[in-house]
C-alpha cells in the first residue's frame, strides 16, 4: 500500500473519514458503524479522521468503542473550533479556553491518552490565529497532542501559523469539482512539507455515482441545503458525471477510484479522506491508491468534470461565509 507522510509518521495513502456514520448522510446505527470501522481497519486504512462537532461527540464516542482496542493500529485525528454552544446549536469558537475544553472532551470520548493530530476545524475571526495556534502549541507541550493541524484556512492564516510552529497538515475540500486548494495552498504546502488532507475526495458521493436522485435522499441529508445538489444545477452536473463515468469505463476502473486516482498524482503531499458507512465503497475507495495510470490518463480524469464546468457553490453563502479561505469572495459584498 502506497504511503503518505503526516508529520513525522507515514499513513495509508488514503485515509478514512469517520464523519458520515455520525451525522450528514442516511442514518447509521451503531453496530453497522462498529463493523465499518474495524472492516477499514482490517483492509488497510491506517489513518481514522473525526471532530467534536460529528454528531456533537457522538462520533469520537462511537470510535472509541469500535476501535479503542486497535489503537495502536491508527494514526488519529479530531478537531477543535466548532462545538455545540448553550442552545444545542453548531457555533465557531476559537477562544483558548474553549478549546482546551474541547480537547479535554475529546480525550475523554477517544479514551485515549493523546490525540496525533489535533485541528482547529474553523479560524474564529474574532479570535486572533496567534491566540488559537497558541493554545494548540500548549497542548502539543503538555502531551495531550502530537501534531497541529488547521482547516479551511486563508494562505495569511497559514502563514501566521507558520511563523510560530510548524503545521503538519492543513485540511480542505479538494476533489475533481472543488479546486480551491489549488494554487497558494498546495504551494505552501509543499514547501512547508505539510500534509494536505483532502476531505470530500469523491465529492460528497457525487463522483461515485451513489446520488442519482435527490428525492430518494433522507430529508435530513445535507446535500439538499447544497446548491451542486438542488434542480437544474443537479441535472446539468449529472451530464458531466456521465462523461466521468464512460472514461472511468474506458479505463476498467469505477468514478470513484478516478477521481481518488486523479486526486493522488496532483502532489506527493495529498491524503485523501473519503468516508462511507459501506465497506465494499471503503475498499473500493482504497483500491484507488494501488492504481498506475498514465499521464494521458490522468488528464483525460480531470477534464471531466472541472469547477469551471460544475453548475453551483460548493455550499450555500451562508455556510461560505463563515470559511476562512472563502471570506475574501464577500469583502465588501
């Protein structure tokens, strides 16, 4: 199995993430989740990704009683910055003793002595990054953490960061129709050997082919507040999966492993984290890291589907709004 460095460790080229059995998609119980988890494990995967804010904690818990007794056969990561506040309801928090709460909380769930890779999940720009960063250099001290990681930020954010420890990864959406990280970051990443962790690698089960029609989707499911997901963007988007879809055919291998495939050859230092409550998905999805495709391959991959191509935002204003590395598109707005 290929491998990926983070930190100072080295992963499965393809790590997992653990938020779908928790929150977001079609319900998960808690045995199916259980099963999932040691099945990843067992086929592969040696990096498990969480958050407190999955399932306000209902995810870490649901780790940590699936694999707690594996835990030496993962590298572990959870965040910090968005928790549930007094009203039950998703709230940015970067204030210091917020987050030293928030690990305290997580060790707790985790069962763990030591979180290996502890993210701010969103900058709090009410909170400087100095003040934030900070408090996550005083847990790495104290042993709590192993390395420091930073989510949807802004190159300046980075930066700031930079110039007071190193940062072993930075986590964004990045996949064939979410580019963003492209450019400044994955620059930045590079030469500051920083781990970029892709989350959404197969666009939120798009480039899978799983979401054909909305309607049969939960009316809980997130991707129907997503404007990729909603009426004609949809239909015109699925016109651009088809053609995904008949190069993935041409090539003997699913949308999703191209996709993951493409992902992979754009820079040594890319970690994708696709997350599925289904093992044959999760083994598919690792299957992608063993592929050697050609150049030629590669291009025709991404020229399926582009940003320039996709009809809608990635998430509502709202949502973009609160990200770090969106804010600069409503400066003045």
């Amino acid at each position: 199995m290929k491998q990926v460095q983070l930190g100072d460790w080295s992963v499965s080229a393809i790590g997992y993430g653990c938020m779908g059995l928790s929150q977001a998609y079609e319900p998960c119980g808690e045995e199916d989740g259980i099963h999932t988890l040691n099945a990843v494990l067992d086929m592969g995967y040696t990096h498990l990704d969480t958050a407190a804010m999955y399932g306000f904690g209902a995810n870490e818990q649901l780790l940590s009683r699936a694999v707690g007794h594996r835990r030496s056969e993962f590298f572990l990561a959870s965040k910090c910055g968005l928790y549930r506040n007094a009203e039950g309801q998703r709230q940015i928090n970067g204030r210091p003793e917020m987050l030293r709460q928030t690990c305290e909380d997580s060790l707790r769930r985790l069962k763990t002595d030591v979180i290996d890779l502890y993210y701010l999940h969103r900058k709090d720009p009410n909170v400087p990054t100095e003040d934030s960063v900070g408090t996550l250099m005083d847990l790495r001290d104290q042993g709590k953490i192993r390395f420091i990681g930073l989510s949807e930020v802004a190159p300046d954010t980075l930066r700031t960061a930079l110039s007071m420890t190193p940062i072993a990864a930075l986590q964004s959406e990045y996949s064939l129709w979410t580019r963003n990280p492209e450019g400044e970051i994955l620059a930045l990443c590079e030469a500051h050997q920083i781990t970029l962790v892709a989350y959404s690698p197969v666009a939120r089960g798009f480039l899978g082919g799983v979401v054909r029609d909305m309607s049969a989707l939960g009316a809980k499911d997130i991707r129907h507040a997503m404007p990729r997901f909603q009426g004609d963007n949809f239909t015109q988007n699925m016109e651009r999966f088809a053609a995904l879809e008949a190069v993935s055919q041409d090539l003997g291998i699913t949308p999703a492993q191209a996709g993951l495939a493409w992902l992979l050859a754009q820079s040594d230092s890319i970690l994708p984290i696709p997350g599925t409550r289904f093992v044959a998905r999760a083994r598919e999805n690792l299957q992608a890291a063993t592929l050697v495709l050609s150049s030629d391959a590669i291009s025709r991959i991404g020229d399926t589907i582009r940003p320039e191509v996709i009809s809608g935002e990635r998430y509502n204003e709202t949502t973009l709004r609160e990200i770090d590395s969106e804010k600069h598109r409503f400066i003045g707005a």
